[in-house]
C-alpha cells in the first residue's frame, strides 16, 4: 500500500497583527519554504526512522530507480556486507555494482502516474529480489508527496525473512560443525600424545623394576590410573564426535548370532572373574542391516555396565524375533534402576550406585555413548527393571530373510593368531617415525626393550638421512600419521617404499578415527594401531610381520 503524508496546514496571521512583528517575519522568511518541500522533508525523514527502527532487513530508495540514493538498515547492511550504508546513503550502482538495473526495472512501475502514455493504475508494491548470497526477498511499496512519488519503502516480507534467517542458520551450523570436527581431529591426535608417552615409559619402567615387589607395585598402581584416564578421555572424544556429526554408519549384512557370541566370547572371562555365570540364547541364524562395528559398540558397553553392577546370579544375552525385527536383550540380576531413574540414566556422567564418583566402577558415559549411537544406526534402546530384581536392556534392529553373510575370517583369524606361541623379536629392523619427541622416545625404549634394531626420523628429511646407512630395506615401518607441514605417515610410507623398490610391511599410529584415512591405509596394506596403544598391540603387530612378512589392517 503507497504511504502518503497529510498536508500541513498552517495557521493564518491576524490582520490586526503588529505591523512591526509582521515585517519582522517577512525579514527572516526572505527564501520561504513551500509546503510541497516541508512535505517533501517530513516524509522522507518519518521513512529514514522507519528504516532504522525495522529489525527485518529494510531499504530506503529515494528519488526515481536511475538516479536513486539509498539507505540500508543494519540488519540489511550486515547480510550485504556494505556496514556503510546503514550510516550514510549511497548510490544504487555502488551499493549493489551489477545488479542495480535489475532492481530498478523491477521499481519502475511504482512510478507510473497513470497518463496516457502508462493509464494503467501503479501498483501498491513490488516485490524485490536482492541479488546477494543467497538472495533476499523485499517488498517495496512507494512514498507519495500530494500523488507523486518521492522514494520506495521496501521491508523484507515475512517468508523471505524467515527463510533468509534459516539459511544463515544453516550456514552457522555448517560452519560450527566444520570447526568442531577440525577441533576434534586435532584433539583426538593431540591429546593422546602425552597418554601414549606415558603408556610406552610406564611399560619400559615395568621391565626395569621386574623383581621390585615394591616398585612393580607402585607401577601397577600408575597403570591403574593412567587406564582411567585413557578410559575418559576415549569416552569423552567419542561422545563429542558422534555429536558433531562426523560418524557414519557403514551399514552392510550383519551376522547376529556370529556377532553375539564373539562378544559373549569376550565377556565371559570377566563375569566369571566375580563369580557371574555368563549364558547366550542365540537362534541358529540371524541377520540385519546395521555397522557391525558400531552395534558391537553398543552391545559391549551394556554387557560391560551388566557385569559391573550385578553383584551375584548372572548376566544373559539373548536375541528373539519382535514384530518382524531382531531384539537384542542384556538381562542381568543387579541393583536394578528405580523408574523415575529409567530416563537419566542415558545422561552423561549419571551413576545411580557410584556416588563417590569412584572411577573404578565406571564413567557414568557408556550409556550416553550407546543413546547416541542407537540414533545413528536407528536402533532403538528401551530398558525395564525392578529395584533389586535387576534390569534388561533391549535393542531392536532390523530382520533381514535370505541374506547370505561370509564368515568373519579375520576375526577368526585374530583369535588364532592370539593363540600361537610369541615371536622373537630380536634384530628386527624398524624405521620409527614421530613427530613428538616423548612419544618417539618411548617407542625407542619399547623397542629396545624387545632387542629390536632400529632408525629414528621425526620428518622427511631425517626419513632420508635415517635410511640412507641401512645396507637393506627395514622390516617394517613405524610412523606417526600427521607428521610436520603437509607430511603424512602415508608419504613417508611411500617414499621409503619406493626408494627400496620393495611393499615394506608398514603399522600407522595415529589417534583419529576418519574413515577417509582408513580407506588410505588399506589401499596400502598397512595396518593401524589407535592412540593410546597397549604396547602388546604393537607387539603382536610386529610378531605378526615377523612370521608372514606383512601387517594385517
């Protein structure tokens, strides 16, 4: 709708009035001001208030589309980038260079005054596309001074400020999620660093002090807590990854029953360490769509939270058919959870039965790691009990019929390696490759340890003048994956291969979880080793390219 402003009507001076006061007027008044003019300012001045004052974007356009001046709100001035123009009036070219004329064709039939050359009426407003990033949508409507046209008012319609609003959103989003994940791959390498040095030290000073009843003691008392730090801070990291978004879910056909008993496999030592008789009811074959990675991490962490809070009787995990999907069930005699606690219990750091926050007996993040991931495989996670009766714990996935699942050959695989009798290790040549000189130091004194010969680098360079005196090929090499500049372990990996002319068996430590880099190393047969790493990792690793020549992924 066009905005006009009523005339001013000025009151009339007295014919009796002084003739001196009326001269005296006549005196100051010597280039009077029409009311057109008074109408003219008053207008445009109300509109610059107008303009102002909007919390949605808003422009001022004064004067004819060609020769317009143009004032911006802040909020328009900011999603422009032009902070200027909230402040001072600005050309229409200058303000928007190259797509101005656009703007001002779409305003030019604002300014029909109805004659015969235009009869049509002029329309009360006009929609305005803005051609910024993304675009913004405006509606102007015309300022009129006695039927005349004197500037456009053009606010941001209310879907056009909503939708506007909701891609800042995403842009802010998007940038916030970018910036968490750069924080969280630099975290996850950076803060494992110093519990990876401690790791190594601690094992090459448990060796040294083996006969010290005392001092191997005080070692193991050091391990105890270094575990649970490792424990937190891998607890921490994880939950803070899923959050931000960077997990992806490998979904592929999974083996329930094989999956089950291999976790039932790995828990019963545990039960029955505290007297817990672990049983498994399994149906002969069952199969779904899920990660087997990430559904075996939800399975762990609540067969871990069932041995840990039940005191005696025992622990089943069973699996049965639910509505035409699997459920996997965790029952367990424990302390049970009270109902108004049957919610909480999935927020972080929450123990019903730990209040003196004793780290021992767990986080209080395991549940919270399994909320999360049951969201992102889209399984979902109920849990009944009864205060001192115990608790079940159920995950529903996805029933699959006629599916054929290979055999998980490296798994079985691992578990026959974990069998055979240990590999010597002495004379074993290694090239080490790490940036941090603490965590290099205590590769070197593990090594050592183990009567392994070895070359040092901690960048290219030293890579080079480390192999430049071998009379052969290392056996194996061992890198760090984010090394100095834009150096990766995989570089260092390739060049020293290429150099020998030889697939030198290669283990990659690294403290990050992309499945980018996964991807890397396997296109390169190397296997990897997640920091903190045990140091009986590293030693199987190596045993095992000792005995086949290569290092399994």
């Amino acid at each position: 709708m066009a905005i006009s402003l009523q005339p001013i009507h000025e009151p009339s001076i007295s014919r009796d009035t002084d003739a001196r006061d009326t001269d005296a007027m006549h005196r100051s008044s010597a280039t009077p001001t029409s009311p057109t003019d008074l109408r003219y300012r008053e207008c445009l001045e109300n509109a610059r208030r107008v303009c102002a004052a909007a919390t949605v974007p808003t422009m001022l356009v004064v004067g004819g589309p060609e020769m317009a001046a143009v004032r911006c709100n802040e909020a328009l001035a900011t999603l422009l980038n032009r902070p200027r123009a909230a402040a001072r009036d600005e050309s229409g070219p200058s303000l928007l260079p190259g797509g101005w004329t656009a703007v001002a064709e779409a305003l030019r039939p604002l300014y029909r005054d109805g004659t015969a050359d235009s009869p049509a009426s002029p329309p009360d407003s006009v929609r305005l596309t803005l051609p910024s990033e993304p675009p913004i949508g405006l509606r102007a409507a015309p300022l009129l001074v006695d039927g005349r046209v004197v500037g456009v008012l053009a606010t941001a319609t209310l879907d056009g400020a909503i939708a506007q609003m909701a891609e800042t959103m995403r842009a802010e989003v998007a940038r916030t999620t970018a910036a968490r994940s750069r924080f969280l791959a630099s975290a996850s390498h950076d803060l494992r660093q110093p519990f990876q040095a401690m790791r190594l030290f601690l094992d090459a000073l448990t060796n040294q002090v083996e006969g010290n009843a005392r001092a191997s003691r005080t070692a193991g008392m050091l391990a105890n807590a270094m575990t649970a730090g490792e424990q937190l801070l891998n607890a921490l990291l994880d939950i803070s990854t899923l959050d931000a978004g960077t997990v992806e879910a490998d979904m592929q056909a999974v083996s329930l029953d094989a999956l089950l008993q291999s976790l039932a496999d790995e828990f019963r030592p545990q039960a029955e360490e505290k007297g817990l008789r672990l049983r498994v009811q399994l149906p002969c074959r069952a199969v779904t769509r899920s990660d087997p990675v990430l559904l075996g991490r939800i399975v762990r962490n609540l067969l871990a939270n069932a041995i840990r809070y039940t005191q005696r009787g025992g622990i089943l995990l069973g699996l049965r058919k639910r509505d035409g999907r699997w459920r996997i069930e965790v029952w367990d005699t424990g302390f049970g959870i009270p109902q108004d606690k049957l919610d909480v219990i999935f927020d972080e750091f929450h123990q019903l039965t730990n209040p003196a926050r004793d780290p021992t007996r767990g986080l209080g993040l395991g549940l919270a790691i399994v909320r999360r991931l049951s969201v992102l495989l889209h399984a979902p996670v109920d849990v009944q009990s009864r205060s001192g009766r115990g608790s079940v714990f159920a995950i529903t996935v996805e029933r699959l019929e006629g599916e054929e699942v290979l055999a998980d050959a490296p798994a079985a695989a691992a578990s026959a390696n974990q069998g055979a009798a240990a590999v010597p290790l002495d004379g074993m040549r290694i090239l080490v490759v790490d940036d941090d000189s603490m965590v290099l130091s205590g590769l070197l004194l593990t090594l050592e340890s183990w009567g392994c010969a070895f070359v040092s680098a901690s960048n290219m360079r030293e890579v080079f003048a480390a192999v430049d005196g071998l009379e052969g090929p290392p056996d194996a090499i061992l890198t760090d994956l984010r090394l100095p500049g834009k150096v990766s372990g995989f570089d260092v990996i390739d060049r020293v291969r290429k150099l020998f002319k030889t697939d030198i068996p290669a283990v990659v430590l690294t403290g990050e979880t992309a499945p980018e880099s996964l991807l890397e190393g396997q296109r390169r047969g190397c296997a990897f080793l997640h920091k903190p790493l045990h140091p009986g990792d590293l030693r199987r690793v190596l045993e095992e390219v000792r005995r086949d020549g290569t290092a399994g992924c």
